[in-house]
C-alpha cells in the first residue's frame, strides 16, 4: 500500500513530522520549556509547532496531543460569554491589518481561567499571517492581588467606621445636649473626638504611603540626620506620657558617620518600630545605635552605615511568622493596629537604600534592626 498523496500536504507534513524545539528559538539556544509562561506557536496553515512546558502545565494537555493539531482544537479557549474564541478573532481569515490580540481573560475546558494575548506574525504588513503567537498566563497571581486589595479595602473601611462612628455619636451628642453636661464631661468626650480624629488621619497617611510604595513614587528629602538624638526624642516623649525611664536604654557608637536622610521618614520608621516594642513587648526596650558596613552588595569596604537596633525583652515572634512580618496586615497581636506599619517601615528604608531584619533578641524579645547607607547626596558630592 502505497503512502505519500495527500490533498492537504501541509497539514500531514505537520503531523508526521512536528518542530521538536520552537522554530526559531531553539536556534537561539532558548529552550520554551525554560519560560514561565505558556507559548503556543501555529503555523501559516494554523497547525500547533510549539507547545512548551508551561503550556502543558496550565492546559493540563500533553504536548505530543497538541502538536500537529489545529490551534482551535489544540486550544479550545472560550470568552466568559462561552463563545468559541477562535471563531471569534479569526486570525488566518480577518483583517489583513490586526497584528494581536490583547491580553484578557478566556476559559479552556472545564471553566478554568487563564489569560491569553497573541500576536500576528505577517512577512508583510498587510500579508498573510505565517504564525500566531500564543502566550499563556495563569489567572492566581491576578487573584492575589485582587484579594489583597479587596483585604485593604475591608481592613480600612473598618479602621474608619469605629472612630467615624465615635466622632458622629459625641459631637451630635454634645450639639443637641450641650447644657446637660459639665464642664470635664465634655473635655472628655471632646478629648475622645480629638484621639479618633488623629486615628483617621494616621490611618489615611499610612494609605498614602502604601500607595507612593508600591508606584515606587516615595519622595526623600535628604538631610542632615542625627539619629541618636531622634532616638532620645521619642524616648522622651513616652516618658512624657507616663512611661518609666528606667524602661529604655539607649547605647549610642562613636562616632557615627555623617547621615543624610529623610528626618520625617526616619522618625516614622523609629516611631512605628519603638511603639511595637512598647505595645507589644516587654521589660526593657534597647535600642543600640551603631555604625556598621554598607548594606549595598558590593559596597561594604567602600561605603559606611548606620545601623539601628530596637529590641525588647518580650515573647517575642514565632519563628513561622518571621517571614511574614513585613507584609501587609501582619499582626503580632491583637492588640489594635492595621497591620500596615511594618509594610510602610520596610519601605522607606528600602527607598533610603538600606535593609531592615527581624530577629530574636538576646533577652528572648523581638529584634528589629534596620541599616542605612551614609554619605551626602549625589548632587552635593
């Protein structure tokens, strides 16, 4: 029985003899299977000739099953609407001027979600398409940031309503009864107005600086820093609302090198790590000054650091909640807070060019210690 004739040579030819590598990559020396995301090559007559690892992966479908086949029955995606795609986009028969098709959501059997793009490959601007390029990504990255914003928007619309809700109840309270009271009576609920007042704000400002931290749009206005004095003013002021001096023990290295940083965002960083340790710690609170190499690779015999260590004599953090510590919502405790602070911590001193550790501290508490680079701008050297 003879073999060989066939009405549709390009097709059988496909078949029988499939791109073991993608075209063109393979040589390149680029492996596909080495790509994190899925790609999918069909050819001028729309027969698959590329179908990598990744793609296997998120279709759940072999390779050897897709190559050689059409792209649609290779790929049977569908719209959310449950129209077949490829019918739809008519890559090989539309317009003679399309050269891809956007990034957007599209389901493969069963219902699962990926996101799908494809690019047109013509030898001529207005010629026939050659290839069409698939690339596949799966869909839970994208949940996960849709979850985390959803997790900001529930957190904060929480942390608003109670002292929204305290400010309405007193001040339409003293409004509508403002004889019935005393004097103390309504310093205290106005006192009340007031801490609710400033929680907002701080809540607000915190939203703002994730916001400027993830735009990588963190302004720093560099200048002189003396960082143990920043650190006894903060010392001071707990001790000015009433917490024992002998609580805090400040060790400050000489001589510390020239700091130039950012004075407000470092005090946001010192507050924020100092008010853990009184809220959440224990004994007493250490916080060591020091100056130490640079924390840049590369860079440590070159440029010199400040560091700065907080430390308390507490419980301290479980070692499996270590490496969460920095993320968004992380709580030691219940003990109030947003669970923002840290995330906005490690942020500035990223954007300061510096590094921040947790760790455990030789008294058993939590260790905090963050490193900044020292040295006048680069406008002033």
């Amino acid at each position: 029985m003879s073999v060989g004739t066939s009405s549709a040579p390009g097709a059988r030819q496909a078949r029988r003899t499939p791109a073991p590598r993608c075209g063109d990559l393979a040589e390149l020396g680029i492996d596909p299977d080495e790509l994190p995301d899925g790609l999918v090559i069909a050819d001028e007559h729309g027969h698959v000739i590329c179908f990598n690892a990744a793609a296997q992966r998120i279709t759940a479908t072999a390779a050897a099953d897709a190559l050689g086949q059409r792209l649609e029955k290779a790929l049977p995606l569908e719209d959310l609407e449950g129209r077949r795609w490829w019918q739809l986009t008519d890559p090989y028969g539309g317009l003679s001027i399309r050269v891809r098709q956007p990034e957007r959501n599209l389901l493969l059997p069963g219902g699962r979600e990926v996101l799908v793009s494809a690019r047109y490959v013509r030898t001529e601007p207005t010629g026939p398409v050659r290839r069409v390029v698939v690339t596949l990504r799966d869909t839970e990255a994208r949940r996960r940031t849709e979850r985390s914003h959803a997790e900001l928007i529930a957190t904060v619309a929480h942390e608003l309503r109670s002292p929204l809700t305290s400010v309405k109840g007193f001040t339409a309270t003293l409004l509508a009864k403002w004889e019935r009271f005393t004097d103390d009576q309504k310093r205290l609920m106005l006192e009340t107005v007031d801490a609710d007042a400033d929680r907002v704000t701080r809540l607000i400002a915190e939203l703002l600086d994730i916001s400027r931290i993830d735009s990588g749009r963190l302004e720093l206005r560099r200048q002189p820093v003396d960082i143990g004095a920043a650190v006894g003013r903060h010392i001071q002021a707990y001790v000015t609302a009433g917490q024992p001096a002998d609580r805090f023990l400040l060790r400050i290295e000489q001589p510390l090198p020239a700091l130039w940083a950012d004075p407000d965002k470092v005090d946001q960083v010192l507050s924020n790590l100092l008010e853990n340790a009184v809220r959440h710690g224990e004994g007493t609170v250490t916080i060591d000054v020091t100056p130490s190499a640079s924390p840049r690779e590369g860079e440590a015999d070159e440029i010199t650091a400040t560091s700065v260590t907080v430390s308390d004599e507490g419980l301290g953090i479980p070692e499996e909640s270590m490496n969460r510590v920095f993320t968004r919502f992380w709580r030691g405790s219940k003990r109030g807070g947003t669970g923002l602070g840290l995330y906005i911590v490690k942020g500035i001193v990223e954007a300061h060019g510096g590094t921040i550790t947790v760790g455990r501290a030789p008294g058993g508490g939590a260790e905090f210690r963050f490193t900044l680079p020292v040295g006048a701008p680069a406008y002033l050297a």
